[in-house]
C-alpha cells in the first residue's frame, strides 16, 4: 500500500505519545520522594465492636500488625489515613 502523493508523515517525540486515545502526561523530570502510604488500625473490642486502641502505621508495617492479630484472634479495622 502506498501513501498519497504530496502527504508526509510527522515524527512524533517519544515523550509525546498516545496511550488509549488520549495523549500521555509529560514525565515528571525532577525528582520528588513521595511520602508514604499511612494507614489507620484500629483494634477493635471482641464483645461490641468498640475501638479500644488507634495506630497510625506506614504501609510496610500494617502487615505485620495483620499477622500479629491473625496468630491472636484480634479483629482489627484498617483504612487509609488522610496525609497531613
């Protein structure tokens, strides 16, 4: 198949492309630490359901706390915190 005379093609820069029909975001060039994720736990009471104790934990660290109640019986409420 050959393209019409007289039409040319474009070059596009690589940082321009098109992803999903619409066009990909210019990559960020400095560098930013992003803080990290912050959950909230809150152990609750086995007869009502209370929250008896609130942690503010990092993402790394809420694993731990799952295997801990897990191995336990705890029932624990987990939830993003907000950034503050």
């Amino acid at each position: 198949m050959r393209a019409a005379a007289g039409r040319q093609t474009q070059q596009v820069p690589a940082d321009d492309r098109v992803v999903g029909g619409l066009p990909h975001p210019p990559r960020p060039t400095g560098r930013r630490r992003e803080r990290p994720m912050r959950f909230e736990i809150l152990r609750l009471d086995d007869a009502s359901g209370v929250a008896t104790d609130r942690l503010i934990v990092d993402a790394e660290t809420v694993g731990q706390y799952v295997k801990d109640a897990a191995a336990t019986g705890e029932r624990l409420y987990i939830r993003p915190c907000k950034n503050v």
